[in-house]
C-alpha cells in the first residue's frame, strides 16, 4: 500500500494474468517492476500462442469431418443411383 497507484494497478495485472494464464505462484516469481512487465508479456504470448495451436486443431478436425459427410452423401447417391437401375 506503500506504492504508488501504478505500481499496485501493475502487481494486480500481474496477479490477474498469473491466475487466468493458470500459470501459478511457484517456486520462482518476478520481483522487479521490468521483470512483472516481461513475464506479462510472455504469459500473454503463450495464451495467444496455445489460442492459435487450438483453433488449428479443430479446424483440421472440422474439415476432417465435413469430407467425410461429403464421401457419406456421395455413397448414398451412387448406392440410389444403382437401385434405380436394379444393379446388384
């Protein structure tokens, strides 16, 4: 409480972020004011970082899926087509 408005607003960030970023308090923690600052910036790296590997998953999951919708409806035309005609 002995600090000045910006540096209380900088530890709440950082405390905001460690708890979000689901980081936690170990063992080792930044105690300087440009050490709070880089640690920020590279829990939010990581956040946007692990946000971009998912997204990529499920968009390969997803496309993975509708080709199989697409080769499910396919099979279902030509096995219509071959009934029309009475193949066997």
């Amino acid at each position: 409480l002995r600090e000045a408005p910006a540096v209380q607003w900088l530890h709440a960030l950082y405390f905001v972020l460690t708890v979000f970023t689901t980081v936690g308090f170990g063992d080792m923690y930044a105690l300087d004011n440009s050490e709070i600052i880089f640690v920020m910036m590279l829990m939010l790296f990581g956040a946007v970082l692990q946000s971009l590997i998912i997204s990529e998953v499920i968009s390969v999951l997803t496309n993975v899926d509708s080709a199989r919708r697409e080769m499910e409806a396919l099979r279902g035309t030509v096995h219509g087509w071959a009934a029309s005609c009475q193949l066997p």
